[in-house]
C-alpha cells in the first residue's frame, strides 16, 4: 500500500521531468539541423511535446484530498508510463545521434545517456519498479555501443558502463532502503507495529473518497480499554506495554483480513473496514466484528507473574457516501465509545442521530456557558438540610444557571460539560466564592448554620491550585469559626484519581477547619479500603436509595448497610431526595442522621432561604 506522501513526491517530479527533456531538447534540434538530422530531431522533439503534454495532464489531475484509492492507483500506473515514455525517448535520441560519429555527435549522445541515468537514480529512487527498469533501459544500448565498436578502449568503456550501472542501481535502492525506512517509522507506531494516527487519517480520508465513487457503507471502531491507567499505574508501565502488545495481536487476529488496524495513541486502536451497498448489512457486520473483539479481548492474559483481564468500550460510526471528512468519522466513534463508557464500559454503542443531536447540544451549552459567568446567569440555591429533630442545621448550595436562550439548565447538564472543557475551574471558583460570601454575610446576621455544604467536582478538587485557591478565597471572605461549619461534598470519582494527591488535599483543607462529604454514595466504584482511608467526615445516602425505598427490599438493606456502615466508621449520615413521610420515617428508625428533599424543602433562592429559617424558627418556637 503506497502512502500519499509517495503520490505527492512522484506528482512533484513530473515538471521536473518535463522540464529537463523540454529545454536540453531544444538542443538538440539545433544540433540536428547544424549536422543533417534535422528531421528526425523535430519528429523526436514533437514526441517529447506530446509526452510533455500528458505530463502536464497527469501532473493537473492529481488531488490527494479527493483522490479515491482506484483512482490513484490508475494515476500511479499512467505516471510510470510516463516516466518510461519519458526516458525512452532518451534512449532514443542516443540512438539516433550515436551513429553520427563524423560529427562528433556521438559524444554528445553518449553524455546524454550517461545524464539521463544519472537523473533516473535520483529522481526515481523512491520506486524500485520506476528505477530499475529506466536505468536498464538507458545503460544497456550505451554498454552495447561500446562493445560494438571492437577497440580495445571501447571494451574498456563497456566494462566501465557496467560498473557505472550497477553503481546507479545500488545508490537508488540504497536511497530507496532509506526511504522505506523513515515511511515506516512515519507511518507505524514503535510500541505495536501497527499504523499510526497520522497515516491512519490518511487512509481513511482516501477509503471515503472510494466509498463516496462507490456509493458504498464502511464501519470505524474505535476501541478504549477499560481501566488501563490502573494496570499501568499499579503494575508498571514495563508490564502496562506488554498488555497492549497482547491486546495488539488478539485485534489483529480477530479482525478481518480486509480491516486496517491501527493504534490512535495510549490505549486507544481504531479499526476500519467494510464495503457494503446496504447501510444495514454494513452496520451488522460492524456489530459483530466489534462483539468478536470484545470477547477476544476478555480472554486473560498472561504478562510475566501476572494474569491480567481487561475489557474494551468499542464506538462504531458508519461511512457513509455523501460526507468526506475523515476526522468527523473518528470524532463520532469517539462520541459513542463515550456514551459505552458512561453506561458502564465493556460494550458496543453505534454512533446515533440522538447521539449527534446531544452532541450539538453540548457544544451548544459549552459556547454559552463561556459567557454565562459574565453575564450573571450563574447562581446558587440553598437546600435545607434537617436534624432528627427537625430542625434546620444546614444547608446544601446548588449551582444554577439560566441562559436567556437555553432557560434553565440543570446542574447535571453543563456540571460534565464544564468538567470536560476545563471552565469548571473558572466556575468552581465563582461557586466557592458566591457561598461563601453568602455563609459570611448570614452568620454576620446571626442566621447560624451548623453546616454549609458546597460541592466540589473532581476536576476542581485535583487541580493543581485548588488549595491554595480555596485558602485564598476563605481567608477573605470567612472567619475562623464559621470555616467550621464548612462542609465540601466530593464525589466516589475522586478515588479514581491519584488518591494520594486528594488524600494530601483533603488534609490541607482540613487544617483550615473544612470537613468532606462522600456524595452520592454508593453509586460510584470506591472501595471500603478507599472509604477508610480517606479523612471523612460525612456520607450522603444518594437519592437513587432513598427513591427506591418505596417497595424495593433490595434497596432497603442498602440503605441500611450504608448507614449501619457510616456508624462504623464514624461518620455523620445524610440522606439526600427525602420526599415522603415514609422515606423519612425509615431512615429515623434506622439511625439516620440528618435529611434533605423536597419532603422538608427544595432548593431555595439565598432570599428565600433566610425566610424560610425564619419560619421554621418562627413555627418552633409556636410550638
Ligand atoms: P447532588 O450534590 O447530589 O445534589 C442533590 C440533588 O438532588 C440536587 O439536584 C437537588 O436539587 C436534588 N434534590 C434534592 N432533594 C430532592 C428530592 O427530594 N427529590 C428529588 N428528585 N431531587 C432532590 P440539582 O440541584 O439538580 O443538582 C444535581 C447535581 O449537580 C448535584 O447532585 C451535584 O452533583 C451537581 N451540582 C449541583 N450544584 C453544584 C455545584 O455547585 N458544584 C458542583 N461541582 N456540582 C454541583
Ligand atoms: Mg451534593
Ligand atoms: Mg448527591
């Protein structure tokens, strides 16, 4: 398979072929008409033109970018008849201008042999099948000359010519070794062998060019291994390259002959394949292929001492005909091996309308959520957090943000986005700093919490200045007794970071009086061994388990485990989305500590909040 890096090289040498037959050329028309060959030197230069002028043809049809791989190859094989034509027509006139020996022509036509070669092992030296033949081609009639002519010094000269062919053979396939060797190294990735990105593009962009000519459907899988950080940060890196050398070999063994595997970088391979004329047919094929390396891929391995498992999120899109833009495909696949890693990982998800429409609405939130800081449209709301005894001890700060174009969009929505676009560090700090003026101006008006949760995601808590920031940010706006009462709810997803760093955190933050809350518990992935090393202060029973409470026993115990658990480990219990009596009754009967849901209140604007302290306060004391 010739790359198009190779196409464009050859396409670069057509002027120069054009250029060195047509001027020289001219003369020796001159030479002719000088010395009685004047006809059969024009009839020579008219063939020269001629073979010029489908030079220049071939030279204007090119395009890489639109090229389909049929087409080029016919491109290829017109531009070695080219090249060909070319220097037989230079061998020709070594013919014709070699017998005028009277006129000491033959000079000039053994010179021009000679030149020709040499401009031959140059110029050619990229393909053997254009080299090889032309210097031949050009050579032999010169070393036959020599032979001919029967002198001694002219045997002499033959063995010479010999030598000096065998010299330009050896320096184009020494130039040509070197060659092959930097396209390689360009086009391969080191540690698997297989194709790299950047040629992978490349031939994607030339396989929809076919399918668009063909009107025919292909498939893209791209392929993420599941937890792979983990092997390699666990195990070594040494270890971490020899899975993936393994995980290489069972991909090209299970994908299909006709697919090009290649490796996009870290653990990410991308394979492509297929040439159907139903979209359907394509899409199944697509689909098996991606199940065959799923389960390929879960076979154990075995590395030195250890036997590793691992699994794969596989994203298919589907080429079609009609869209030519190779990166759009591999961004696709990208968005649906996303979506098999949010459900979960160890799956297959073909890139959908849905999908494509989530996307441009993501895209959308991320461009006005650039100017939503700004404008204002960020807030917070207060979420009443209550004792056994009901009375409101805390509260819980949720961001919102209402866009003049969107509405309201809810946390969960842009939270992620911000996450993935990095604007949650400019957002997080806007959040800190809006709670805790809004936690410095109540206890200033005597409105006094004994706890006041923000919650911090993942990408914030691990940024390198998270803590310095957070310092900052109390040290002008908080007093030290009310940082006390500060609570900053982190999530599972923490642990699956460097849980050294967030231990080091979290210990920093805890200088200054701050405690941590595990959100959502349960719902993540933490370990117990996580959960005890980790300085925790607090666990939130998520609103999942306490939804669930209605009839489920499943979830019942969970919730009882969790807090039996929490007990255990000393830690102070939150159950989030209480709405009905019943939930709350339950979770009382079982020793929860505190409560939040609309069952005491939703989320409320900061206003609405102080009133509603006052009413509760109010309502108390009546009682
Ligand atoms: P979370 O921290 O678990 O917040 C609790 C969510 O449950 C809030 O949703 C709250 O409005 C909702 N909720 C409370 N009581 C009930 C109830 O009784 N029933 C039901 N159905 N829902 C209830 P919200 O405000 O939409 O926030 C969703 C998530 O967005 C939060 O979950 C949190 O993970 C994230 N989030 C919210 N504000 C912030 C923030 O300031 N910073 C960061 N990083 N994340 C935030
Ligand atoms: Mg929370
Ligand atoms: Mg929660």
């Amino acid at each position: 398979m010739q790359d198009t890096r190779f196409h464009e090289f050859l396409h670069r040498q057509i002027p120069m072929l054009v250029g060195l037959s047509l001027v020289p050329g001219l003369a020796y028309i001159f030479l002719g008409w000088l010395h009685d060959v004047f006809v059969p030197a024009v009839g020579w230069y008219v063939l020269m033109l001629l073979t010029a002028a489908w030079g220049i043809h071939l030279y204007r049809s090119f395009d890489a970018a639109t090229m389909s791989e049929t087409r080029r190859e016919q491109w290829y094989t017109q531009c070695s008849r080219l090249v060909y034509a070319f220097f037989t027509l230079w061998a020709l006139i070594f013919l014709i201008y070699v017998r005028l020996d009277a006129y000491k022509l033959h000079y000039i036509a053994i010179f021009t042999e000679i030149g020709a070669s040499v401009v031959a092992s140059s110029l050619l030296a990229s393909d053997k099948r254009l080299f090889r033949p032309t210097i031949l081609v050009l050579m032999i009639p010169l070393t036959v000359y020599f032979t001919l002519i029967g002198e001694w010094y002219a045997y002499v000269l033959a063995i010479f010519s010999t030598i000096l062919t065998w010299v330009l053979l050896y320096a184009a396939r020494s130039t040509n070794t070197l060659l092959m060797q930097t396209r390689h190294q360009a086009t391969h990735d080191a540690l698997s062998g297989l194709y790299n990105r950047q040629y992978f593009i490349e031939h994607l962009q030339r396989r929809m060019n076919s399918l668009n000519e063909s009107g025919e459907h292909g498939y893209l899988l791209l392929i993420d291994l599941d937890h792979f950080k983990t092997v390699n940060d666990t195990l070594g890196h040494d270890v971490g390259d020899r899975l993936l050398q393994g995980v290489v070999e069972r991909l090209l063994d299970t994908a299909p002959d006709h697919c090009v595997v290649a490796r996009l970088g870290g653990d990410e391979f991308i394979i492509t394949g297929g040439s159907f004329t139903q979209r359907d047919a394509c899409e199944a094929e697509a689909l098996d292929v991606a199940r065959q390396l799923l389960s390929a891929l879960k076979t154990p391995y075995v590395v030195g001492a250890h036997q590793l498992y691992i699994s794969a999120s596989i994203g298919v899109s589907l080429l079609g005909p009609g869209d030519c833009n190779a990166n759009r495909f591999i961004k696709e696949a990208d968005i649906a091996m996303y979506e098999v890693k949010e459900k979960g990982r160890d799956g297959v998800f073909v890139f959908d309308a849905e999908m494509a429409r989530r996307v441009e609405g993501d895209l959308e939130i991320e461009r006005l959520l650039h100017f939503a800081l700004p404008r204002g449209e960020i807030t917070l709301h207060y979420q009443p957090q209550v004792d056994r005894a009901g009375r409101i001890i805390g509260a819980e700060s949720l961001v919102r943000w209402t866009s003049p174009t969107l509405g309201t969009v809810p946390p969960d929505r842009f939270i992620p986005i911000a996450e993935q676009t990095g604007l949650i560090i400019e957002l997080g700090r806007h959040i800190l700093e809006t709670a805790f003026r809004t936690l410095g101006d109540w206890h200033r008006a005597g409105l006094v919490l004994k706890q006041f949760s923000v919650n911090i995601s993942m990408r914030q808590f691990t940024h390198p200045g998270f803590a310095a920031q957070v310092e900052e940010l109390v040290r002008r706006h908080l007093d030290p007794v009310v940082v006390q009462t500060l609570m900053f709810e982190i999530t599972e997803t923490v642990v699956a970071e460097d849980i050294e760093g967030v231990i080091r955190t979290m210990q920093r933050l805890k200088a200054l009086g701050i405690r941590f809350s595990m959100d959502d518990f349960g719902t993540g992935y933490s370990s117990l061994s996580h959960l005890n090393r980790l300085p925790l202060d607090e666990l939130k029973v998520d609103r999942a388990f306490v939804l669930a409470l209605r009839d489920d026993d499943g979830d019942r115990a969970m919730v009882v485990t969790i807090l039996n658990m929490a007990k255990l480990f000393g830690l102070n219990t939150v159950a989030e989305g209480v709405e009905t009596a019943a939930q709350h009754a339950f979770l009382m009967h079982h020793g929860c500590g505190m409560f939040q849901g609309y069952f005491h209140s939703k989320p409320l604007a900061r206003d609405a909040f102080e009133l509603f302290v006052q009413d509760n306060a109010a309502t108390r004391n009546a009682i």
